[in-house]
C-alpha cells in the first residue's frame, strides 16, 4: 500500500528547519503497573451514522470491524454537541455544554473546570495529549497545567510552521505565501523561494501521487500526514512511563475529505439509501449553504473514503500497540466528538441541527485481554466517557459529572429510560444565560429536537420536533402532532435542565 510523505522523510528534506519539540518532565514518574494504562483516540466528526455498526450499506470501516471483534460496541452513543468546541468540552469534562459553557468556536471551558477533567483528575498518570485540530488546542491550553507532555499542533504538521518562519524571519511574507501557492491544487503559480524550491516540487509530487485531491489540511491551509502523528502516537508510548493516560485527537474524517489515493472511488459502485428528508427546520438555519442533492451524494461519498484512511490508520496504531505489548495492560477507547451531515439540503457540521447524523457517534472500548465481541444498545453519552475511566483507575466520581458509568462497567442494569441531552449553544454570549440554542433530549426510544429563540423561526406553530429514533433513525416521521403528550413530557425536562444550568448566570 503506498503511502504519503511521512515525517522522517519531511524531517530529511528540512533538516535545516528549527523544529523544537516539548520535552517531558526531567523527572518523570516511576513506573506503576498496578493501575492499567488508558488511551482515549477521538476521530473528528466522525458520525456513527456512517459505519456497518449502524447498519450503514457502505462497509467504511473493514479493519476496525474486525478489531471491533475484540471490543465492546456501543450502537446509540450520543455527542454532547454537534461541533468540536461543546462536543470535547462534554469528553474531557463528563457535563454537558450548559455546564462547561465552551459554546462557541475557539472557547474553552469556564475557569472552574481548570484541573476538573480528564487530566486534572489523573494526577497519579503520566498524560499525554495531541490534536491537529486548533479548537482542541484552545480547551488543551486550559488544561495545560495538569498534562505532563502536551505536543505543539504544528509539529506533526508542515505548511504554515514555525520552522518556515524562523528560518526565513527577513522573508517571512514571501515564504508563506510560495507555501500557499505549491499547496493550493488549483494554483499552478511557481514560488517565489529558490530554496524552497525543490522542496515544494517533492511534496507537490507526493501530493498529486497519494493525495490526488490534495494533502489533508487543517485551517490556513496547515497541511498534515495523519501517518505521522500515529507513527509519533506509536513511538511516545512505547518509551511512557506507566501508567499513562492518552488522550490524542486526529482530525480526520474532518472536512476537507481529502483521502488518501488507495481509498479514493472505494464506494463509487455502491450505492446508499436515497434520503427523503423534510427540511421543515433546516431550512431556516443559513450558516450552511444549500446543497443540492448530487452535491450532497459526492460530499457524502469523498467523506466515508477519508473515513477509511482513519480506518487504516487506527488499525495500524491499534496493532503497533499490541507488537509493542502495550495492550496487556490498557484499556482502548475510540470515538469522537461529533458526526457530520448530508440531508435535508446540508452538509457538515457548522449548523445549528443536531439531527442524528451530527450526534450519534461510535464508541468501541477495548478491554485488555477482551477476545470476544459485546454489543451495547442501550444510549450512552459521551458524559460518560470520563465517570468510567475514574472507575477503572480507583478515582471517586465527583458529584458534579453528569455523565454515568459505561454499562460494561456497571453492576446494575443499564437505565434504558435515562435521559440523554445534546446541545448547541452558539447564539449565547459569555456569561449569559443560553439565549438561542438547539436542544435535544433522548429518552427510550424518543428524541426530541427543540429549537429556542430563533428569529426565523418565530413563525411556527410549535418549535420542536419529535421522533422515534429507534424505529426512525433517519427522523422521517415528526410524531410531535401524534404523541403531544410524550413531546411536552420531554420539552419540560429539557428546558428544566437549561433552567437549572442558567441559574447561576442570570442576574
């Protein structure tokens, strides 16, 4: 299988560039084995929706479908959000966004929750984290304090770096801009750099090669190998003291879809549902242009090949941890932050919805030693995520987490009337009270979606919308006017919760 420029052989070319790596504590702590080691791997925007697990016709996931015989599989897993920000604020802190109030783009979570998280908690563990993705980074800075070794985004990433910058500092415009040009697929300028030169024509080589559609970017065009940073994943744990704690956020199957060649037309043949959607309240919401229904089609296809790039690449990482003999002893978690939509005229994840596309998200947790696969139906949130870890190092479970163990890990039945919520809070300002979101709520086999406050909207004769996800995953069919008791039920609670979470912000 052919492979993209990978980092050793970057670091050849740019042997001259400054890179200056962030080095672990000169005093690291001394092995422990009797606590297991936990890795955390999140794949960004990475819907459940898309994968055999949820019945999905295009088998996007083959390696890990077969590693998954080896895990528990959770199959009604639902992000705190639909976007990064809310989505890994909810991960890393086990509350919902109204608690952690990380909103918007960019926010981090309020200073309470400084060394109340996942790393904070772990004081005894030797924690390591990375992301490609720079909203990450903003809440990672928050935390920083409480991470023993916290890896700089742009080193595992090449374009608009440092070492461009340092080792042009009287050029630094010129550079930057050669950079862009080489990179851009559809600019066939030439640089401005003669030293750069040579460089440019290798990678724009590579990328025309393995990457036909272009090399993986994050924002400013920040060109990145997801090889690189599992090949780095790889060889940090292998020399981490134990126990450690992982927690590492790559960005694929992130937009832009930009696959790698071997995966590129894998689904060209075949076919998925078509989608009739109603677009009753999608319509009103204009951060997300409209797309038609061919666009959504390539858009939808471009991203489940760029999920089978992060396919291979975890199988990889997951069998380099087992040739190392570092899963004896830790526990595997996969998952992600949010999903990504194609229905109803949109595409992403940057838009006020939250229909099950955007939340509903795979979970799979390795147990070491686990050989034999176990499903679990019963809904989850990613609040969950952190209450179970604490479990497994012998840490209490604060009063404050609103998320609850895993099943797997429970000596009592699952609740399968529990109330699970999802948010999005972007039309709140800091410090205020939630003034305009979208809400969900799931409880047995009911999800409700509410839209607060929208101008647009105002019009409607109700502002929610009520579902039988289990029967009706696709939310096709609004019972809202069928059932309006079990609708008013749910929106009661759901605007309780917002109410009590408000409390402290209203004047």
């Amino acid at each position: 299988m052919k492979k993209g420029l990978n980092r050793r052989d970057f670091l050849k070319l740019t042997s001259l560039l400054p890179f200056a790596y962030y080095a672990p504590p000169s005093t690291p702590p001394a092995d422990d084995h009797s606590l297991p080691n936990i890795l955390v791997f999140v794949f960004d925007a990475f819907s459940g929706r898309n994968t055999p697990f949820a019945g999905y016709p295009r088998n996007t996931l083959p390696l890990t479908e077969k590693l998954a015989e080896r895990a528990t599989v959770y199959h009604n897993h639902f992000a705190g959000s639909n976007f990064t920000t809310p989505g890994t604020g909810t991960l890393l802190t086990g509350t919902y966004p109204w608690t952690h109030r990380a909103f918007k783009p960019g926010n981090s979570v309020i200073k309470d929750f400084q060394n109340k998280n996942l790393f904070g908690l772990l004081d005894n563990y030797h924690r390591i984290s990375y992301t490609h993705n720079p909203l990450v980074s903003a809440i990672q800075e928050k935390f920083q304090d409480d991470i023993d070794l916290l890896k700089p985004r742009q080193e595992l990433a090449f374009g608009l770096n440092k070492g461009i910058l340092d080792l042009f500092p009287n050029d630094q415009e010129v550079a930057l801009l050669s950079w862009l040009r080489n990179f851009n697929i559809q600019d066939s300028g030439t640089t401005y750099s003669l030293i750069l030169r040579f460089l440019y024509q290798y990678l724009g080589q590579k990328q025309s090669e393995d990457f036909p559609r272009g090399i993986p970017y994050m924002e400013n065009n920040i060109n990145f190998y997801l090889e690189d940073a599992i090949d780095w994943t790889l060889s940090t744990l292998k020399e981490a003291p134990t126990p450690f704690l992982g927690y590492f956020h790559y960005y694929p199957p992130h937009d832009p879809y930009h696959t790698r060649a071997d995966f590129i037309d894998s689904f060209k043949d075949v076919p998925v549902p078509k989608l009739k959607k109603s677009d009753k309240f999608a319509r009103f919401f204009r951060d997300n242009r409209t797309k038609t229904t061919e666009e959504l089609e390539i858009l939808r296809r471009y991203y489940d090949e760029f999920i089978r790039y992060a396919d291979y690449e975890f199988s990889r990482l997951y069998n380099g941890l087992e040739q190392n003999g570092l899963l004896e002893n830790t526990w595997v978690i996969f998952t992600s932050d949010h999903g990504e939509l194609f229905e109803r005229a949109k595409t992403g994840h940057m838009i006020r919805l939250l229909y099950m596309p955007l939340v509903h998200i795979p979970l799979l947790v390795f147990a070491p030693g686990q050989q034999e696969r176990r499903d679990i139906f019963t809904a989850t949130s990613a609040t969950d995520i952190l209450p179970s870890i604490l479990h497994l190092t012998g840490k209490p479970i604060p009063e404050w987490i609103e998320g609850q163990m895993l099943p797997q890990f429970s000596s009592t039945a699952a609740d399968s009337n529990r109330s699970i919520f999802s948010l999005d809070g972007r039309g709140t300002k800091f410090g205020y009270p939630l003034e305009q979101y979208t809400g969900t709520i799931q409880k047995g086999n009911y999800k409700l979606n509410y839209y607060h406050n929208y101008e647009w909207i105002k019009g409607l004769n109700r502002h929610y919308e009520l579902f039988n996800y289990v029967e009706d995953p696709e939310e096709l069919d609004d019972l809202a006017s069928t059932h309006p008791d079990i609708a008013a039920d749910l929106l009661d609670e759901l605007r309780r919760k917002v109410d009590q979470a408000d409390a402290p912000y209203r004047a």
